[in-house]
C-alpha cells in the first residue's frame, strides 16, 4: 500500500499567476501578508501579485525579511510580523527560503511558541493546527518548495527543519514566466536541485510507482534542457520544460523523499553558507558514485533519460556511464565540481563528517547505507575531485 499527497491545488504554465485572482474571490481575501526577497522586489519580480492585489483592492504588507538559508532568528522575526499584520492570506514570491519562511510562520502565527521550538531535531513542541492560508509562487526552477511541506533552517553549523502536513500550501502556483530572467548561475544551482529531487526520489528506499514515473518525467525534462536554459537566455521553451520539470520533480520527492546528497550538502549550507542548489549539485556525482550498486536496476534505467547507448555493456558499465553523466552535467552548466573550491581544507572533512551524520532523516532513505566511514569517504573525494578515467 502506498500513499501520494501534493497540495490541494496547483497551477502551472505561463500567466498562472493570474489565477490570483480566482483565490482572493473564493476566499474573500482583505489582508494579504507578501513575503519576498529584497532582490525580487527590487527587480520588480513581485508587481504582478501586486497589480493583482490593487486590483482587487486588497490591503497588503509587505516584507522583504527573507535571506538564502534563513537562520532560525529570521523565522522568528518573520513570525513575529506576521502576528502583528494578522493577515487571512500568505502569498510568497520567490526560492526555497521565501516559500519556507511563508509555510512556517503562517502556521506558528497560530501558535504559541518559535519556530526552535518545533524544529524536527531539537524541538519539543508538536503544530495542532493549520495555519493562515498559503500560496507560493517560485521565482525559480527549482527546489520544489511549493510543494513540500518543510521549511529548511539554518543552525550554527548544520540546518534543521520544521516538517509537518499543516505546511502544505493550499495554492501553488508554477508560472515560468518569473524564471524568464534568471542569472545563468540561480539557473543552473536550482535545475541540479530539481535534478537531484528526482534522481534521489527516482533511489529512494521509499520510491513508489507513483513517484517513480514522476521522477522519470522530471529528470527528462530537466537533462534535456537545463544546459540550454542555463547559456541561452532566450531559450523560453527551455524555461517551461525546466518550471514544469521542477514541479513534477517537487511531487516526486514529497512523498519518496531526499537522501544521501541532500543529508550531506546540508553541514555545507550550514559550515559554509554554500547556498542549497550548489551544495547539492558538488556533492551529486560524488554520492552516486558510492552508492550506485545499491540501485543498480534504477541506474541502468537512467541510461535513456541521459541518452547512454546500452548496447553491448553490461549494468555495472552502464551505471557507472550514468554517474560520469551527472558530474559531465554538473560540469557543463559552470557550478563547482570539488568542494575544495569553497576554501573547504581536508581539515574540515571530520567536522563535515560529524554533522552528515546527524541527518539520519534524510540519510535512512538512501538505498546505500551511510556509516561514519562512507560520509567521510564521500566528502573526501568530493575534496580531492573528479577523475574521468575513474570510471
Ligand atoms: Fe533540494
């Protein structure tokens, strides 16, 4: 038996954004709390929620106290705000901090309590309810935040998360349109995050048929266009099929969930401030090329997604091709292959270790066990770097 949750609705493709609209009206919205960061309103990525909220002469406030890896103290100044404002609707605009911050402080806004004190690890409090409601709106392609029910915190020197079904969204909304202008680098770093949704999911030990053909989708789109989306500005068509890619990819993971790369990239969000889409992406070949005989079958079905001829090899080789193709991946769309590039020394690696180990959440999912061992074996390599004839 198995189980598939998403939230209760999603719209995607260009100017979904309009159907802004239809849920002011269905709710009978009058005081909506805008979460953005200083860039986007800056770039005026936001004006049309807000031409859409002036239209519909809705009061709004709006806070642009959203950072990359928000710490705990930033969830709780959001929180903070939102109990002030008192608003019947949360609408974020933006990455995965922007929509994290929105599920979780529209949700202890109608609480007691901070946002410490409902954390996954070290919290001692349980949500009892669902909060104000919520849309998000990525302005990326993607982390899938939209449509996960987990807000991700920055700690000294690793993150923690608030997980629970009162965060789900009650609208998301996929409009390609505000990815349209991405720099080159948000481009790549949020496209091998989607990737890396997929790809973990598609291996996960709790990957269903569901989430399977879903990830299988995901990675298709997402490998097929995230070189030409990343160095071809004009390349919209390549922007939709990356929007969509990391919607399907969000679904996927959601109920399969993340393992091995994202249970490591966190202690290097939290050490080194690295932000989410790179951690992963520099850790992504690395982690696969450990555990790759543990999903052996799955690799060998990856072949088609990053058009590897099969003919003539046998599983081993083709997975092993399948591994060089995500670091060739990596590679090719500019972001960091080692993470010796971040000023990390070999030193680090026991600290790294130390807190990989802690995210037992993540790490139970992987196909491959993770003991002390194997995490420091994986950062060790990933320090030391690729070498093509590896494989
Ligand atoms: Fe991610």
């Amino acid at each position: 038996m198995h189980s598939f949750i998403t939230p209760q609705h999603i719209y995607h493709g260009e100017h979904s954004i309009q159907q802004l609209h239809t849920i002011i009206a269905d709710l009978n919205v009058a005081n909506v709390f805008v979460l953005t960061d200083p860039v986007l309103k800056e770039l005026e990525v936001i004006n049309p929620v807000l031409d859409i909220l002036k239209a519909n002469d809705v009061a709004y406030h709006i806070s642009t106290n959203v950072v990359p890896e928000p710490s705990v103290l930033t969830g709780e100044e959001v929180v903070e705000e939102m109990r002030d404002i008192r608003p019947d609707l949360v609408v974020a605009v933006g990455g995965g901090s922007a929509m994290d911050l929105a599920k979780a402080s529209a949700v202890l806004t109608e609480h007691d309590g901070t946002v410490k004190n409902y954390l996954n690890l070290s919290g001692t409090k349980q949500l009892q309810a669902s909060g104000i409601p919520t849309v998000l709106i990525p302005s990326t392609a993607g982390t899938g935040a939209e449509i996960t029910d987990i807000a991700v915190f920055s700690l000294e020197d690793t993150k923690d998360v608030i997980t629970h079904k009162y965060l789900l969204a009650n609208y998301a909304i996929v409009d390609p349109v505000l990815t349209y202008t991405l720099p080159p680098k948000v481009t790549a770093a949020s496209g091998i995050d989607a990737l890396t949704h997929a790809i973990e999911a598609y291996t996960s030990v709790k990957a269903t048929p569901l989430t399977d053909a879903l990830a299988l989708d995901a990675m298709k789109r997402i490998v097929g266009n995230v070189r030409t989306a990343v160095w071809n500005k004009h390349a919209t068509e390549a922007r939709k099929e990356m929007s969509l890619g990391s919607l399907i990819a969000g679904m996927s993971f959601y109920n399969a969930g993340v393992a091995g790369v994202h249970a490591l990239a966190y202690p290097l969000g939290g050490l080194f401030k690295i932000p989410h889409g790179e951690s992963n992406a520099v850790l992504l070949p690395y982690v696969y090329h450990y555990i790759w005989p543990s999903c052996l079958d799955k690799m060998v079905n990856l072949a088609d997604v990053f058009s590897i001829s099969t003919e003539g090899k046998d599983k081993r080789q083709i997975a092993l091709e399948v591994v060089q193709a995500l670091f060739d991946l990596v590679q090719d769309v500019g972001l960091p292959t080692s993470i010796s590039v971040y000023n990390i020394t070999q030193s680090d690696i026991e600290t790294l270790t130390a807190n990989g180990l802690k995210q037992t959440r993540l790490l139970a999912r992987s196909p491959m066990p993770f003991d002390e061992d194997a995490i420091r074996s994986v950062y060790q390599h990933a320090w030391e770097g690729w070498e093509k004839e590896e494989s």
